[in-house]
C-alpha cells in the first residue's frame, strides 16, 4: 500500500494472504479498500500485540531461575557420566569454575572405582546365571569357581542354592570391595611369596594366582611392587576388556570418517588455488586441524559410554577390515565383471578363453550363404 502509487496497483491480496499468516488476521480485500495505510497498520499492530499477550511464557522461567547453570551442569554430568550430583554439592551461584571442575573429578573417579569393583562381578553373573538361570548347578559352579579364582573366597555351590541373583551379587561384591583395598592385596602377595621373595618365585606365583607369564626382565628391582600391579591388572581385567572393546570400536569408525572427510577435502582443495592460496599448503593445515577434531571426538564418544555400556556373552567384535562382509547397493561401471571372482585366488593368473562366432564370417565377394549364386555383397551383405 504505497502511498507514492496508485491504489489500483496495490497488492491487496499479497497483504490479505500475509496478515493471516502472519498475525492470523482475517482481513477482506474489500476492507482494505475501505482503510487508509495508518489503519491498517494501526489494526495490525493491535492484532500482534494480543497475539504476545496470549503466548504462555512460563516454560521459560526455568531459565531466569537463579541456580540455572548449576542446575543444567548437573544434568548435564548425570547425562554425561551417569553421575549423580546436586547443586548444593556444586557450590551454587558462588562456586568458582575450577571449583565445580574438581568437584566433579572426585565424583567421576569415585564412580570408576565403583565400577572396578562392581562390573566383574556383573560381567561373570551375566557370562554364567544369565545364559541359564541360578538354577543350573554347573552355572553355580563356574561362577563360584572364578570367584575363589579371583577374590579367594572360600566359597562353593551349596553357598548360592535357591539364593537370589541379587543376592549372590552383592555377596561377590562384598569381596570384590576387600580387595580393591592396597591392604588386601599387599597381604596376599606377602603371604604368597613372603617379604624378599627371588625373581622365580614372583614369576612362579604370578603364573599361577594371577595367570599372567612374566620374564625376569619385566622386574626392575622392586619385586612386590611388580607384582602389585600385575595383581591389580588381574583383578580389574574384565574392565580392562571392556575399554579396549570400546576403544577399539571407537577409533575404528572414528578412522574410517576421518580418511571419508580427507577423500573429499582432496577433492575439492585444488580449487584454494582461485583464492591466491597454496592447495598442498592448505590440506596439511585443514587435514591436521580434522586429525585433531577426531582425537577430540573419540574422548567425547569414549567419555559417553565407558561408565553405561557392558558386554554380553556372545559378543564378538566385527572386523571391519573383512572386505566379504561388505555389501554395495549398486554396482556401477566394470564393477559387475568383478562379482564372480571372490572364489578364486587373486593372485591366480586368470585363464582367458577366445572368443569363436557362432557362425564362420562371410567375406563380401564370397558366394552368398543363401544359395542364390550372387555375391555376398549384392545378395544378403547389400543390406
């Protein structure tokens, strides 16, 4: 509605069609007519105004709440590590950031520890009772047996019979908090191999009560020291699994989207050179800058899921490597000349046969296979 035009070349409808959506303002192309710019803009201007008032706002007050942050940090670390903390514990509106930093370290190490003890047990109860249930007596047996094999516990299959798995789980852990104590471990060790035991003995007692083969050179003058840590890798061993499965699936698909992103950063890097740059010089600096953004990501993937994910019975990794496994969609140029070859050894030579007509050839001034005394070239050949 441009005063400066003539009102016949207004555009009344576009104005109509935009006041609805708009405003949700049912107004008539004949009412427009009727309505000096000012109206309209001052009836517009009424309509949103009581459109505003009429938004609930209240799911924002969350946000103008004084412990906002604190509150959405702590969700966050629940989300993140599974770790349970409440705004108090974070010091509120006047904790500083490497206050809450902290704070949150001791809870994340807490945790771990937690899980150190807890997800051998968790691991055994499920690789036995869980393929059969707690009443398979050779169930019971397997699982007291790697409890006696691991925690030393005296125990033996009449302990667990008609008992709960609840039950059964928290008695193994109750013995898997003993020795996540230094003391205990300390105490084994000295009871094993005494005070100042020799380089055999330690090699002797770490083969059979912590089925790990060591060499003399793996001992570098501190003998129980050694086999301290060789007793705390022992017990700790179905975590250790754990993360090297998720580190291995991690920065395996990790690596393969990171040499994908490269693929198509070469592809289109020589075009830097329009912008007066240096192509070669360019992809180091982006390839390296993508190199770092993938380590980053794995730390952030690996944070995610170390503290919720277990492994099943059965579970085995994929080799991604294994080239059958893999399935295209669609075969695209010479790709289908290559489907029948999986079987054959590729360093074979392969044998290949001549190809022969159906049919001998017919030279143009030979006598024409019809049999009417013409030529080849006058006869069938002609067409």
């Amino acid at each position: 509605m441009d005063v400066d035009t003539d009102r016949q070349e207004w555009d009344l409808r576009g104005l109509s069609s935009w006041a609805m959506s708009r405003f949700g303002v049912n107004i008539s192309q004949n009412q427009l007519r009727k309505m000096t710019p000012e109206e309209v803009a001052e009836q517009l201007n009424q309509t949103a105004c009581g459109r505003i008032d009429q938004i609930d706002l209240t799911p924002l007050a969350v946000y103008l709440a004084e412990d906002f942050a604190v509150q959405s940090l702590a969700e966050w670390a629940e989300a993140k590590f599974a770790v349970t903390v409440t705004t108090d514990e974070l010091g509120g509106r006047e904790a500083t950031a490497e206050d809450v930093r902290t704070i949150l370290i001791e809870k994340v190490e807490q945790l771990y520890r937690r899980r150190e003890i807890e997800y051998p047990v968790e691991y055994a109860l499920d690789m036995t009772l869980g393929q059969t249930g707690p009443e398979n007596v050779y169930a019971i047996g397997q699982l007291v047996a790697w409890a006696n094999r691991k925690y030393e516990g005296n125990l033996s299959t009449d302990d667990f019979h008609n008992v709960k798995p609840q039950e059964i789980y928290q008695s193994i852990v109750g013995l898997s908090e003993q020795w996540s104590a230094p003391q205990r471990l300390e105490q084994s060790l000295r009871q094993g191999v005494g005070d100042n035991p020799t380089v055999e003995q330690a090699i002797e007692f770490a083969k059979v009560r912590f089925d790990t083969d060591l060499t003399p050179a793996d001992f570098n003058g501190d003998i129980l020291g050694r086999l301290s840590d060789v007793g705390r890798r022992f017990l700790r061993r179905e975590v250790t699994e754990l993360e090297r499965y998720i580190l291995l699936q991690i920065y395996d698909s990790s690596w393969m989207d990171h040499l994908l992103s490269m693929d198509h950063l070469k592809s289109g890097i020589g075009l830097r050179g329009f912008a007066e740059q240096d192509p070669r010089v360019a992809y180091k600096r982006e390839g390296a800058n993508q190199f770092q953004e993938m380590l980053a990501a794995v730390r952030d993937k690996v944070t995610d899921m170390i503290f919720k994910v277990r492994l099943t019975a059965g579970q085995e990794m994929a080799n991604v490597y294994q080239i059958s496994n893999m399935v295209h969609e669609q075969l695209t140029g010479y790709d289908h000349l290559t489907q029948g070859m999986d079987a054959q050894d590729p360093g074979a030579p392969q044998k290949v046969e001549t190809i022969k007509r159906d049919v001998p050839k017919v030279g143009r001034n030979d006598p024409c296979p019809c049999g009417s005394g013409k030529k080849y070239k006058k006869c069938c050949g002609r067409v």
